[in-house]
C-alpha cells in the first residue's frame, strides 16, 4: 500500500504500470483521476489551494485503505494527492486499486475515494472572480460515504 502527499504532477500511466507488475496474478487495476474544473457552484475558479497536515494525513489515508481492506479481498492500492496551488486542469489526486478481480477493486477504489473526500484531513481553499473562499465539505460526499455503513462487501 502507498499513500503520497505531494506538491509534484503525478504521472497516471508510470504509476498504473508501476502497480500492474507488482504481481503476476493481478488481473485488475481500478483508478480514479480527480482533476480541479474551472467552474464551481456556478463561479469561475482560476486557482485551488489545498492545504494538509503532514504525518496526519498521510495517517488517515493509510487507515481509510486499511478500512477497504478489511470489506474487499484486493492486492495493493495506491493513493497520491496533491497539496499546494492548483490551476484548473492539474491533476488532484490518484486512486488505484489491484486485485485478482475486478469487482472487488471496483469497490474498494469507490469506497476508498468516498471516504477520502469525508476524513482526509485537506483543506481547500478557490479562487474565483469574486475573490477567495473555504470550501465547505459537499452533503452529496457525506451521502456517499454513509451509504458505505449500509453496504457490507
């Protein structure tokens, strides 16, 4: 499992490849890609901010992929996100999962990136044309990751 918290761009396809000859018995790899968009509740973002904890967040993240694992039978995961100043476009943060199949990787990819959104300690702050704000966390993340309480493997 590698969790990384990073200023640097992440290269999607090094780090799916790198994860893809971990074992020759993998036979999936689900990934999710979040990017920062241009426009946010209706304003134009030119800027992102994110904000961490070092050595917190790297905790949460490691024990929101040990959650997964304890629901899904899976090989590896991989969690790199990113900090600092984000134009729209970067890349945020990267979510893989490897597994012998690909229902369980589905899952635990899902469950992984819902609760990263609800107890990963970031804070993000835009910038839109009206100025800078907090962004508050969205009802629909807190939606998804309580359905998970509802949802055995």
């Amino acid at each position: 499992m590698t969790v990384r918290v990073q200023t640097e761009d992440f290269d999607v396809g090094f780090e799916l490849n790198q994860l893809r000859h971990v074992r020759k018995d993998t036979g999936a790899i689900v990934s999710f890609v979040g990017q920062v968009r241009d426009l946010n509740d209706g304003d134009t973002v030119t800027r992102l901010t994110l904000e961490h904890y070092p050595g917190m967040t790297e905790k949460a993240l490691e024990g929101i992929i040990n959650q997964a694992k304890t629901r899904w039978n899976f090989f590896d995961a991989l969690i790199i996100h990113r900090v600092g100043s984000l134009k729209p476009t970067d890349q945020i943060v990267l979510v893989a999962v490897s597994g012998a199949h690909r229902v369980e990787a589905f899952k635990a990819c899902e469950f992984i990136m819902d609760f990263l959104k609800t107890e990963a300690p970031f804070w993000k702050k835009e910038v839109t044309q009206d100025g800078e704000r907090w962004l508050e966390a969205k009802q629909s993340d807190d939606l998804a990751r309580e359905r998970w309480a509802k949802t055995i493997a």
